[in-house]
C-alpha cells in the first residue's frame, strides 16, 4: 500500500475523517496528485482549482484512501500523497447534492466545506474537504506506494492489456 502504513500502530490512514472538522481546528490532510505536481507543491503550495464538486478550492480528504485514488488514471508508480496540515477555520458541512451552499459556502463566510462519508456527494463514500485559501495550508511531506505495491500493480495491468 503507502508508506504511511508502516507508522505503526495509532497512526490510523482514516484519522477523524468520520467526524466532522471542529471550526478552528489543525488537521493532517491529504491530496493525492502526481510527483511532478508534488515537487510544485512543496516548492510553492497549493493553488485554488477553478471549480469541481464544491467549487473553487483545494481539495483535500483526511482519508487516506480517498486521497491514495487520485489523479484517477494515473499509474501507480507515478502518484503521490502529499500530507499537509490544514487550519479548517469555518467550517460548512456539504452533506447531498443540490445544497444550497454546495459552491457558493465560501461567499457565505465559510473557509472549509466539508463532505462527510456515505453522505451521497461522492461516489467512493469517503469524505472529502475543500479549502479555499491554500495559505490555511502547510506542506509536511510525501507518501510515496510502496515499491513492492507499485511493481505488482504495474505487472496486473501488464498482464490485462496482453
């Protein structure tokens, strides 16, 4: 799996992502992207998306899960998982779709929308945050797959496209 597994025990990769975000509160987060877009954000932060799910933002997820899904297509050996920690300050809870304040909580006075699990908002059924000033953002590190993990990933698609 990811290298954050080997933390032992205590060192959950879920966190308190089935609880919702405490206004004000520090988080460790996760952003799943690629190692080129890695390197850009620990050199230079995060930038806003222009839109998605909930609108303009970062989108984060205290899941490890969730952020270890992304980007989508790419392979394996070339994602990363960049950890951050997250000042959530106010927080809206975006829990189905058509909320009122789905993209526009921010304009409402809200620093961090918050989809929590199974709540109908995202197809994997793990919670997802979107922050809108990446400065409420800190880099700590990357986690990279696993070597072993990554080599038996590439071998099954290997095996699938022959």
């Amino acid at each position: 799996m990811w290298e954050e597994d080997d933390l032992g025990p205590g060192a959950s990769p879920c966190l308190e992502s089935y609880t919702a975000p405490e206004e004000g509160k520090v988080y460790i987060m996760y952003h799943g992207t690629s190692r080129e877009a890695a390197q850009k954000i620990a050199n230079g932060g995060f930038r806003q998306s222009h839109d998605g799910m909930l609108g303009r933002g970062v989108y984060l997820s205290r899941d490890l899960e969730k952020a270890s899904r992304y980007p989508l297509h790419l392979p394996m050996n070339q994602k990363v998982i960049v950890r951050v920690k997250v000042n959530v300050g106010r927080v809206k809870k975006i829990d189905h779709q058509g909320h009122p304040l789905q993209k526009t909580w921010h304009d409402n006075g809200y620093d961090t929308a918050w989809c929590p699990p199974n709540c109908g908002m995202v197809p994997s059924g793990l919670e997802e945050d979107c922050v809108w000033d990446p400065k409420r953002i800190k880099f700590i590190d990357e986690i990279h797959p696993k070597k072993q993990e990554a080599s038996i990933q590439e071998e099954e698609s290997a095996c699938r496209i022959l």
